[in-house]
C-alpha cells in the first residue's frame, strides 16, 4: 500500500486558513469532501472528532494525524493541509502543529487502517521532509513530495 493509494492530489491543500483545532477539523472533512463528493463533511467532521475526543492526535514533531472509521466508505481517503501560522492541537510536545495527515477508513478495515497510521508516521518522522513540506509552495508540489518520498524503499 502506498500513501498515493488514498491521497489525491485534490485533497491536498498548500496553506490551510484554519486557527483552532476544531477549524483545522472541519477545514480537513471540507477538502476531503470536495476531493470525494460521496463524502458528506458534517459526518466527516463528527468522525474525527469523536476520535479526538479519546486524545490528541497531534504527535509533535508539527504532525498530526486526525483519523476515524466511517459505515458505508469504499476505501481508505486522505486529505493533508499544511498550516503555515501552525496550530495548538493539543500535540503531545506541546508545539504548534503545522502538517496535518487526516485519514477516514471504512468502518470494517481495521488492518488498512492501522498500515496507513503506520506508514504516515514513519514517514513524517524524517525532518528534512517535514521542512521541504513547508517549504514546497503549492499543493501540486507537495503531493508530489509526499508521493516521492513514500516511494523510497
């Protein structure tokens, strides 16, 4: 599985307007949404935060991970943002967070689920990539990195 399996490169958004965690939630289910019209924001939306109400999915670093598990999904679908002004989401370093990487699964699919947390976090772990993410200018060029470097072996 590769992470261009379920990132579009139309869920990709290059400069998020979101200022509180609950508009960088809202923000995320809106791109999925208009990336994937089948997909209804508001449930979206109630999804990732149901699972935020467990704890943060920020994982420091400026990463965070919102996620959750939808009935009547086909398949896994991304969407990633990048905040440039970055975010209190609450991560567990206590940093801004500035990348986010929101991942919605089919409610049945709990090893896909659990592969595609995996590979974004050991992913996202490098931070000459997290850089080159907030460097990269346009939402085309940074699927294009997030593509390249899930590509590496």
């Amino acid at each position: 599985m590769r992470i261009a399996d379920f990132l579009s490169p139309q869920a990709v958004v290059a400069d998020m307007q979101a200022r509180t965690k609950a508009e960088v939630l809202r923000e995320l289910s809106a791109t999925l949404a208009r990336a994937h019209p089948s997909l209804r924001e508001e449930r979206l939306v109630a999804v990732l935060q149901e699972r935020e109400k467990l704890g943060s999915t920020g994982i420091g670093e400026g990463v965070a991970i919102p996620h959750g598990k939808l009935a009547g999904m086909d398949s896994l679908q991304a969407a990633f943002c990048v905040s440039r002004a970055g975010v209190d989401f609450e991560a567990i370093d206590g940093k801004p967070t500035h990348l986010f990487f929101a991942l919605v699964a089919p409610e049945n699919s709990a090893g896909v689920h659990l592969k595609a947390l995996a590979r974004i976090s050991r992913l996202f772990k490098n931070p000459r990539f997290r850089a080159a993410i907030l460097e990269a200018p346009t939402s085309s060029d940074i699927h294009a990195l997030i593509v390249q470097e899930d590509a590496r072996p």
